[in-house]
C-alpha cells in the first residue's frame, strides 16, 4: 500500500489546470445527470453552499443555497429524504431544511443566536439545534419536529458567565431510546439532561472544563471534556463516565484522564481534547488530544469500553487529531485533524497505524463520510475547498472535487444518519 500521494499526482489525478475552472466545467457537465445507487454525498460549505456529489460518478450534480452563511455542520435523517444544516456565521439564526431526493430547499427556520450543530433523534422524528450564541442571556436549544418540519420547542439554558468569550456550546447527542438529549454549557463547565418527552431539564452536571462531546453506551454517558481548568503543565483531557440509569441524578462512575506526550507538553496550546466516541461494535472508545490552534496535538487514546482500561496510546503522524471516524466493518478507525494536509489510517484490530493519506495541500481534513459498501471514502479539506475521494482497499486518493473558490469554506460531508459524526453503523449504542 502506497504510504501517501504527492500534491502533484493528486492534482494529476483530478485534472486540475485551473481550480474554479475545473469546478464551473464538472458542475455543468454534470448538472441533471446521476447515475446514482447510494446515496449522495453532501459537502457543507460556509459560504452558503451544499454541494451534492453524486459517489456514481464522483462528480457535482447539484449545488443548493441555504440562503445563509457559515453553514458547516449538518445532520440526515435516517430515512434519508432530510438534511437540517445550520447557519452558524455571527448575526445567523436559521436553520437550512434541505429535500435529499429532490435537491432544494425547503424552508428556513429561525430558531437562536448562530445555530450550531443539529441531531436527530434515533426514531427520526426530532431534531435538536444548540447554538453558539445565546439569547437573552440564554443557550437556546431548539427542538424541530421531522414531520411537519416545524418549531416544536425552545428550552432555555441558565447562564451564569455571561462574560464568556467564544462558543457558548458545541455538540449534544440524544440518548439511544431517544428519550433524553445532552449538550453542554461552555461558560460554566456545566451539561444538561433534557426530557424530549415534556423538554423540561432533568439534571445539570458541573465539570472541570468545557465538556466538548458526548457519546452513549446503552446506560452509559461517556463525556469528553476539552481539559481540567485551568490551564498549566498539568492540565489533560478528561472523559467523564456517568451512569444515567437514573437520569435525575446521574452517578459518576469514573474520570479517565488523557496522558499526552512531551512535544505536547512543550507548549500548552497543544493539550485540548476534542472527540471521544465508540467503535461501531461499542467495545472501545477512541479520544483525541486536538490541542488549540494552531492545533498540533497528536495524541489518540483508546480504552476498553467494560473495564475502562487503556488499551493503547497512539502518537499519530498528524497534527491536530479531532476525530476518529470509524469505518464501516469495523476494521479501521480514521483520524481526521484539523492542522494538518493528511489523514492517518488505525487498524482496530491492534491500533497500529497503517498508512499516511497526504493531500498535499490544505489542512483541516476533519471530516470523512463512507459509500455504503465501504470502498470509497470521501474526506473534507477545509483550506482547500475540496473533497478527496479515496479508495479504501489501497487507501490511496483517486480524485479531488473542488467544491467552491470562497476560500477555506468546506465544511463536513454528510452522507448517513448518525448519533455522532464518527459512527454510522449502529448510530445509537442501544
């Protein structure tokens, strides 16, 4: 297996003479003509643009307008026919619901203060939008109902840093019966539990530091905090471990804390957790020490999911690891990153690395969507506005699909259902 490919043989591959040429020719070619068997690959753009590629024939068959701007993140529903994207960029406050069958928007629906990340739920039938923003000194948490595409609820969170510079919340995740959703609250090291059945909070969690991500096992709340505040030489990643049997007062079971290496330690910008989540069959969980910008952390921890165990430490050969997508068979995790123009592939069977994908140019490659026999895997590259497609039995890129020419615009690819970006296979560990 080929260990990477050159900048100049990925632009060989891609035919690429003139970048937004290229993009203006594949799209018209293509517009109205699909071969299609999967289903399409949506790439999120901030600039306001979904992107519809056809994994048939890997070219550009569509391209939709949210009608807003810094909608990066998106969710499907898991029949497929819906994609909620939100509209992030400051001064936004819709919510872009697109038809995936045939290609338009269906309306926008304003629900907060620079709509963040939407869920669905595991029975489809309701989506949770937080915000990074907030209103009236509140989180909103906006919760949309699939069926008539319409507002259902606005559940306000408690404030209490409203000094608090940046995001106010991140990503939430719904329970596996659907019955509660978790989000956190970045201004006050807290989360939530909320009732979908009567949107009331059931229970607040405080927690050492900003809690970044969530993800579920049956009774199990596993949270993955950014690091214990404050920040010094002995700060570290933390995953929370909660047992929500009895989701009003949820009981910690343990606190796993992240060990990172010294090239990390030399510089503390490098210690920030990001994503932690489940191997498809739910026996391991992988976490990633991103760091903060310029994002060079390296460090990719995996635990046994019963014993709560470290199983392996791995020191990827790419900076800024955010996320480890997990491939469809199980087989192998991808560490996508946020600092770097590569993607490092992990065999789940021993968590040794078996190859280096490199671009070549770009970086923030966070985000990777699979076909659904797994033979090829789409991989977003923010600062190169692409899309590579990629042979997953030689793990070597066949094609870069210029998606826009804003610049540093492109965002997750969405193409499945899932509870977290990292598994679409058993997306809720029930």
């Amino acid at each position: 297996m080929k260990k990477g490919v050159s900048r100049r043989e990925v632009l060989k591959s891609a035919g690429l003479a003139a970048s937004f040429l290229v993009f203006q020719k594949s799209f018209s070619l293509a517009k109205g003509v699909s071969l299609q068997k999967d289903s399409y690959v949506f790439a999120l753009r901030g600039d306001g643009a979904v992107v519809v590629i056809d994994p048939a024939s890997d070219e550009i068959v569509d391209k939709i307008s949210t009608e807003g701007k810094g909608g990066t993140l998106g969710s499907i529903t898991p029949n497929g026919d819906l994609l909620f994207v939100a509209n992030n960029a400051p001064g936004q406050r819709m919510v872009s619901v697109i038809d995936t069958k045939k290609l338009h928007l269906i309306k926008n629906l304003e629900t907060g203060n620079r709509p963040k990340h939407p869920v669905v739920s595991p029975k489809g039938d309701l989506v949770a939008v937080n915000h990074s923003g907030i209103d009236e000194g509140k989180i909103r948490i906006a919760f949309i109902s699939t069926k008539g595409v319409e507002l259902t609820k606005i559940v306000e969170l408690p404030v209490n840093n409203l000094d608090h510079k940046g995001d106010f919340s991140m990503h939430g995740s719904f329970s596996p019966d659907g019955s509660l959703y978790v989000i956190g609250n970045y201004a006050d090291n807290e989360f939530y539990l909320i009732s979908t059945k009567d949107f009331k909070i059931i229970s607040s969690i405080k927690v050492e530091g900003n809690p970044h991500y969530f993800d579920f096992k049956e009774k199990e709340l596993w949270v993955t905090v950014e690091y214990g505040e404050p920040k010094n030489s002995g700060a570290r990643p933390l995953v929370y471990i909660y047992n929500i049997s009895d989701p009003f007062k949820p009981h910690l079971k343990n606190i796993l804390k992240v060990e990172v290496d010294s090239s990390e330690l030399a510089e503390l910008t490098r210690i920030e957790g990001h994503h932690g989540n489940f191997t498809n069959n739910g026996k391991c969980f992988l976490v990633c020490n991103r760091g903060a910008s310029p994002f060079e952390g390296i460090t990719v921890e995996v635990y046994d999911a019963k014993s709560k165990k470290l199983v392996k430490r791995i020191l990827s050969k790419v900076k800024g690891v955010g996320h480890a997508y997990i491939s469809p068979d199980n087989r192998f995790a991808v560490i996508t990153q946020y600092g770097d123009s590569k993607l490092e592939i992990i065999s789940l069977k021993n968590f040794e690395s078996i190859g280096i994908i490199d671009t070549g140019l770009g970086k923030h490659m966070g985000h990777v969507v699979f076909t659904k026999d797994g033979k090829k895997m789409y991989a977003s590259n923010r600062v190169a506005d692409s899309v590579f497609v990629i042979d997953t039995n030689r793990w070597e890129i066949i094609k870069r699909i210029i998606t826009g020419d804003s610049g540093q615009a492109q965002g997750q690819v969405v193409k499945d259902f899932y509870g977290v970006f990292e598994r679409i296979r058993n997306p809720y560990l029930g």
